[in-house]
C-alpha cells in the first residue's frame, strides 16, 4: 500500500468527517474501532483534506462547452433528451484569518427529468476552474451534447457571472420564490397605507397584484410599467406614512431588480403547467444540509477558503453517494460496504 494508512480507515475518517466534526470523528473511531490513541482531530483532519485533494485533482482541467450544432446539422440529430435543471446558491462561512470576515462557497444541484439528482460545491474566489465541478456531475449523469441545462437562481450578480462561466450557451432564469419574495415585501409595506387613505391604498395594491400577474406571465414589460405606477402614485404618502422611507426602498430596488434581471423571468405559469421547476427551494435545502449542518449552523467554527473546499468535495461525495466507488477505483481490494443513505446526511 502506498499510504500509511490503510484505506478502510480512510474511508471511514472522510466519511464521518464530512458529517460530523473532527472531534466527534475521533471520539466515534475510538468507541467502534481499535485506533489507540494516536488517531486524534488532526490526524483525522489531515487525512481526511488528503483524500479531498485526490478527488479535487481528479476533476481535471476546466471545461470548454462546445456549442451546439448548426442549423443544417439537426434535422439529422436524434431528438434532444428533457433539459437538465441546475440551481445554484451561496452561503457565507466565517473566515480563520480574519474572525469578523467571512468568504462564500457556492453549492448546486443538478436534477435531470430521469435519474438521481448530483450535489457539486466549491469555495467562490479559491477554486479557479469552478466549471469542472459541473462538468464532472453532469458527465456521470450521461449530459449529452445537444441536451439543454437550465439554470435557476436568484439573480445575485456573482451568481449570474458564474453560471455564465459554467455553461454559457443555456438557459438562465430567476426563480419565482426570491420575485415572490419581494412583492410580499413591497405589499407589507402598502398594507400599512389603508389606515391613511383608504382609495389610494386599494389602488396601490391592485397595482401590485396586477404586477405579480404579468410576472407570473412572463410579460416583464407590463409588470415594469406597474411597478413604476407604484413608484409615482406612492409620493402622496411621503409626509405621512411613517415608513415611507423603507418603502421607497423597497419598490426602488424591486425596479432596479427587474431592470437588471428581467431577461431572466420565463412564463413561470407555461412551465408550472409543463411540470418544469420555477423555484431554487431545492438548493435553498441543499444549503442548510450542505453547508450549514456540518460548517456554521449550531456551532461557531472558522474555516480556511482552502478547508472548507476540501471538505466540500468529500461531503457532496457522500450526499451523492459516490465517494464508495471513489475508493474502490483506487483500491480495487477494498472492502468496506457503503451503508450511507441521504437520509443519512440529512440527519447528521
């Protein structure tokens, strides 16, 4: 063997490690294993980051997408498969070397109309080839070349920017959840002007419902057009409405959210009545399970962009399932039956 350690060991290390923290691994090894005391947090730390860099190194160079085939070439094509969905969505992990700082690392999920969905992370601004991560999930889902991805998000710049990075030539769209969002927002904000002036504010609010549905539509431009009747009609509360400053706020950014984004919003009605996804509530679970069990939440851990990313790539193995098969392509004689569910994960 060319490791010190045997790989059965090592397995087991990534494996609750990636679900669990370093000390917790140590203190499980030594209730249901004969390690001794010299398997300690470190130990465990450090073998667990050397198979993450294995697997990270694997992954290859960045991809290049090709585009997709010229007009005379496709009516000779067979029919396309149904589009991939991906989502993608940060969290924000407190940074080692500067305690009040923190850095992003970015997950997604990548769910085909067939098959089972496949986790990916990596740490925003320390990875530079983020778009083999991608790469490596679609390609064991069997992506084919003239297969559309569409990508789902909430319009964050950064995001915008990466997913353009990851597969340029596909569709991208805002999710309904984050534009519902903020037409709640926009609409607490409204309730408060019934008390003042009854007919203005019923006005207002049959505006914003009238936004929503073009929304819903598709039909931006109509949606834009009353949002910015919102926007001139609501200066009659100015000196009266204790709360107009937020609500300005509010209906300004709404504005400028679908001026910069609007070319993002599909006919989520059309795609609620295909079947397709209209939300990134998926990726919203994925980092609670992803990032926040295991890096932030119920516990006030630090990381190195470098730690957190190792330790993303052994923890989405775990969640898909693959780090099993990682193992047994490096040590054809390995041993160890992978009992780990999502459930699993999910509970940990």
């Amino acid at each position: 063997m060319p490791e010190h350690t045997a790989p059965e060991l090592l397995y087991l290390e990534s494996k609750w490690s990636s679900l669990i923290s370093y000390g917790l691994t140590v203190r499980a090894l030594q209730d249901f294993l004969p390690v001794g005391t010299t398997v300690n947090a470190s130990t465990v730390r450090r073998d667990t980051l050397q198979v993450a860099r294995r697997l990270d190194a694997e992954l290859g160079p960045e991809p290049i997408f090709p585009l997709a085939g010229c007009p005379d070439a496709c009516s000779s094509l067979p029919a396309a498969p149904p589009p991939i969905t991906v989502g993608l969505d940060g969290g924000y992990l407190r940074s080692w070397d500067n305690k009040n700082t923190h850095f992003v690392a970015i997950v997604g999920e990548s769910v085909p109309t067939d098959g089972p969905a496949k986790r990916f992370g990596f740490v925003l601004g320390h990875d530079p080839k983020p778009g083999r991560h991608l790469a490596a999930v679609l390609d064991s889902q069997g992506l084919r070349h003239e297969q559309e991805l569409v990508f789902l998000s909430d319009g964050e710049e950064s995001l915008r920017q990466l997913q353009c990075c990851l597969r340029p030539h596909s569709q991208h769209l805002i999710d309904w959840f984050h534009l519902s969002m903020r037409l709640t927002g926009v609409g607490q904000f409204l309730k408060g002007l019934a008390h003042l002036d009854v007919e203005r504010a019923a006005d207002l609010q049959d505006a914003l419902q009238h936004t929503r549905w073009n929304l819903w539509h598709g039909k931006v431009k109509r949606a834009y057009h009353w949002l910015r009747l919102i926007e001139g009609r609501m200066w009659h509360f100015a000196r009266s409405y204790a709360k107009f400053s937020a609500l300005a706020r509010a209906v300004h950014g709404f504005l400028h959210y679908l001026w910069r984004n609007g070319g993002l919003v599909p006919n989520y009605a059309r795609r609620r009545r295909a079947g397709q996804a209209i939300s990134t509530a998926f990726v919203e679970s994925l980092v609670n399970s992803l990032l926040s069990k295991r890096f932030a939440k119920k516990q006030s851990m630090q990381w190195t962009p470098v730690g957190a990313h190792l330790l993303l790539q052994t923890r989405t193995r775990i969640l898909n399932g693959d780090l099993v098969h990682n193992f047994r392509h490096w040590y054809p004689a390995f041993s160890v039956e992978d009992q780990s569910s999502r459930d699993t994960l999910l509970a940990a």
